[in-house]
C-alpha cells in the first residue's frame, strides 16, 4: 500500500502547500521561535544611521523625465539619483 500524498491546499511563494505542510508549521509554532533568529531575517537595509522616513514630493512631468533618464543613465533607481542631489545640495555625507 502506498502512502497518499496530502491534498494541496494554497501555494506560497509558488510552493505547494499541503495539509501536512501546515501541520509541522503549527507544530513549530506551538514550541515557539527564537525572537533574534526571527528578527535577523529580511527587511530593507539601512541606507544611513537609522531608518528612512518617506518623503513625499510632487514633480512636474519634465523634472520626472529628467530624473528617470539621470537614473537609467547611471543604472540607478530615482531614490538613490534624489538622496545623492540632496546630499550634494544641503552639503551633507
């Protein structure tokens, strides 16, 4: 006799996910996890000494054309072309 597979019930991160999947999570979950492990994962890395706020700021239709062609000739994002102008502006590291 062969052993049926447990039925897929979701996908995650294009994973199948089965009920016996979900039965060693909770196993897991009910011993408990180490808080430091589980903080050291993911997140975006710090870009200065502490975390970055969101600025929001509006931009007229050329000023954003000029900003996207600066970036994609320097292989940059947009954020990283208006940190570096404001840092050359304000005189700051």
């Amino acid at each position: 006799m062969t052993k049926k597979s447990s039925p897929i019930v979701g996908r995650s991160r294009d994973q199948a996910v089965t009920e016996a999947d979900i039965e060693l999570m909770n196993a897991e979950a009910e011993v408990g996890y180490d808080v430091t492990v589980a903080k050291s994962r993911g997140g975006r890395p710090t870009i200065g000494s502490g975390p970055a706020t969101v600025v929001p700021v509006r931009l007229d239709p050329e000023l954003r054309a000029a900003l996207d062609a600066r970036a994609s000739a320097d292989h940059r994002t947009a954020s990283e072309v208006i940190r570096e102008a404001l840092r050359q502006f304000l005189h700051t590291a």
